[in-house]
C-alpha cells in the first residue's frame, strides 16, 4: 500500500508519477490543475484559492478511515484544536490537511494528523509500509512511523 499526500500546489505542475501509488490525496489550493487531478482520479478538496470541488471529504481505505479537509475553516495557521475536534467527530483514524504549506505530523487520541506540506515549496508525503515520509525536492526530508 502506497499513498501520496499533497497540497498547495498553487497552479504549479505535479511531476509525480500518480499512477504508481494506490491513492492519491490532495488537500486543495491546486488551482488550474483540478482536471489534471480528477483525470488521474485523485481525491482532493477544495482550499481556500479554489472554486471548485467539495470543502471535506471521507474516505474509507486499506481498514481506516480518512478525513480530508484544507484547513482554512479551522484556522490551522494558529492552532489545530478545532481540527482535532472535527477529526473526533469523524471518528477518523487519519485526517489529511494543508493550508498552512508547512509538513507537519500530529497525534492526538489515536488521530493521525498529517499536512503533507506545499508541493509548489516542493513537498509532499507518502504513507507506506508503516510510516509517513516528508520529501522536499524529491529527498527524504523527515520520516516518522504510523500505525497503518
């Protein structure tokens, strides 16, 4: 199982091969990039620079449940207890965020909670085999493990 996280990408281009992984998430911002995105069936929301496209999502995948929202509405540039909150209401087992452009991970009460970071910055995540990579321009940046 493989799955890439992304987010912010602010009309720059996604060179990543999407099809090599299982699923593929994007938290919003994309702006021209949304055909490119539903084309190669990837699950995404809207951010705060787009127009289209659902605000949250939930997905069920691989036995967990996934929340994904950009972030905006819940001021995570400040602090993420309202997020944390709305993931509980979920009752999630991972929720995926941006907004904030910065590759974070949090637990919280059995919650991951991942923002894969700017792809227009050049990162992005992947989960695979039990743990969560942050890349920066296509290098390991940060690797942490998870309970997938």
């Amino acid at each position: 199982m493989k799955i890439l996280l992304l987010s912010d990408n602010h009309n720059s281009h996604i060179d990543l091969d999407l099809l090599s992984y299982d699923l593929v998430i994007h938290c919003g911002d994309y702006g021209l990039e949304r055909e490119y995105l539903e084309k190669n069936n990837v699950k995404y929301v809207r951010g705060n620079s787009d127009y289209i496209g659902p605000k949250e999502i939930t997905l069920e995948f691989n036995g967990k449940k996934i929340y994904v929202i950009h972030g905006d509405i819940y001021n995570v540039k400040y602090n993420l207890q309202r997020l944390i909150y709305r993931s509980m209401e979920q009752n999630v087992d991972y929720t995926i965020f941006g907004h904030t452009h910065i590759p974070n991970m949090v637990v919280h009460d059995n919650i991951t909670l991942i923002n894969p970071g700017a792809f227009k910055d050049g990162y992005y995540a992947v989960i695979e085999d039990d743990y969560v990579t942050f890349y920066l321009n296509n290098t390991i940046y940060k690797k942490f493990k998870t309970s997938w």
